[in-house]
C-alpha cells in the first residue's frame, strides 16, 4: 500500500513563491495545494482538511491574521498547525501572531531548508502527539496550558517569563542550525539553574518558540531570578563568531534577555489566555 502523503496548503499571493514553494514541497514528497486570495485560503482549510497550513499575512482580501481565526475557529480545522510567512517583522505583528494560534513565524526572505524543517518538526509534533518543543526538548502546547491554569486558580505559585529578544534577526543572519543552538543553549541554562535553585514541583516550559514561561515558589522566586539573569546576559557575546562579536554588541537588534517576574498570579486572571497575553505583553 502506498504511503499516504501529508497535506500541505500553501496561502500566498506572490504568485513566483508560490510556485516554488508547490514545487519544492512536492519534490519533498507531499501533497500540496495552493491558493492566492484569503477566503479561497479559509475554503481550502474546509474541504481539503490539510495537514499544515503555509500563510502569508498579506493577502489581497482578508489578511493571514483573520484567515487563522476562522481556521482556529471552526472544530473541524482548529487543530491543524499554521506556518506564518511574511515581510512583517514589528513586534506588534509576532503578538498578534501568538494570540491567533500560529504554530511558527517565518519572515521573507526565508531559508527554504529551515521553512522544510519547521514544516517537519511541526507535523511531527501532530503525528506523534508531541507534548515538547523538537529543538530544546521543553515541554509546549497543552502541558504549559495545563500547568498555566493551575497558576490561575490556585495560590502560592509565581511565575518568570524568560524572553530571548532578536532572534529572529539572529537566524537571518548566521542561519536556521545557529539559531537553534542558542535556544538549546539557554534552554539547558535554564533547566539547570532551575534545578540549582529551585525544588522539583518547579516547571520550565515555552510559551513560543522564544518565550520560556517558569512556574516556582515565591520563596526561591527572587534568588532563581537573579541568577538565571546574570548568566544568560554573560552568555550572548558567546553565541556570536569571535570576528562579530564588537560589532554585534553596537548592534540595536543583538540578542538579549529579558526577564519579568510575576510574584502572585491567583485571583488575578479569569482564564489562561488572559495570563499568557499579559505575559508575551510584557517582553
């Protein structure tokens, strides 16, 4: 019996992408339909159910941003993993991004190696019903949703948000395997810092790909805070090449860290995307 291929629908206007992105995925073996408008891309989701959705945000009637709310809301496709690919690089746009449900954001010009492998690890994840991120192996999705709603509603847990800024202008520029280095790297900082300082009810896992949320004790908040702090920032010159590494640190959009604490959330938030919008908010 033959392989059943995986499906992909590709949402693009530019019609020169398109066709290379149909070419190239077909060569890699899957099933791929394509479209150029917003509400073909919303018809599509609904009568060929793909296995993943490439969209672009700008599209000539209704933005990539609507097509996902309407995919995310309707039971038959809510579940089906979306793949941003835009021009749009603002903060605002990444947000608006997260809050719609996109699995991943990738910005033009892109790496077609690493759209292929975030293509793979996201259907992965789906096949195998992956609970953990495939680059740092941290627990994503329903296991931080699940431990998130325990913070809402019961008392005497903080939390920390760890954000890694600029890595996306990180990855345009030393390449998709670099940057997954660093997410390893910090994610291992932070796992074992956490051990360090930390108890073993404690809980480290991502809110996106670069947001790292930790559930503690208020009482080892402060002490777990400043460390992880301190060695994250004495790290980032030591992701750059050594020739880069003064130019990096003039540069306005080098990696840096970003860490807000949340000493008390119960009674604070009436539900979990009310936490999580606050926390990406404040990065």
């Amino acid at each position: 019996m033959a392989e059943v291929k995986a499906k992909i629908l590709i949402v693009e206007d530019d019609l020169d992408i398109a066709e290379m992105l149909n070419a190239y995925f077909r060569v890699q073996g899957y099933e791929v339909f394509t479209v150029n408008w917003g509400e073909d891309g919303v018809r599509a989701a609904q009568t060929v159910f793909p296995d993943l959705i490439i969209l672009d945000i700008r599209l000539p009637d209704i933005d990539g941003f609507e097509v996902a709310r309407r995919v995310r809301t309707d039971r038959r496709t809510h579940q089906i993993p979306i793949i941003f690919l835009t021009e749009k690089r603002e903060r605002v746009d990444r947000l608006q991004g997260l809050e719609v449900g996109a699995d991943d954001y990738i910005t033009k010009p892109f790496d077609v190696q690493e759209l292929r492998l975030r293509v793979r690890n996201a259907l992965k994840r789906v096949s195998q019903g992956s609970l953990t991120n495939p680059v740092s192996g941290l627990p994503e999705g329903a296991l931080v949703e699940e431990r998130l709603s325990e913070v809402v509603h019961k008392s005497g847990l903080a939390l920390l948000h760890i954000s890694i800024r600029n890595l996306e202008a990180f990855r345009d520029t030393y390449g998709f395997v670099a940057s997954d280095d660093v997410l390893r790297a910090i994610s291992l900082m932070i796992h074992n810092t956490l051990k360090e300082t930390g108890t073993p009810d404690d809980f480290l896992g991502h809110l996106s790909l670069s947001d790292f949320v930790v559930v503690l004790s208020p009482a080892t908040l402060a002490a777990f805070q400043e460390k992880i702090k301190t060695r994250l920032d004495q790290s980032l010159d030591f992701f750059y090449p050594i020739s880069d590494r003064e130019l990096a640190a003039r540069r306005s959009d080098r990696l840096a860290i970003v860490v807000a604490d949340m000493p008390s959330v119960y009674g604070r938030f009436s539900n979990v995307d009310q936490l999580k919008k606050e926390l990406l908010s404040r990065r």
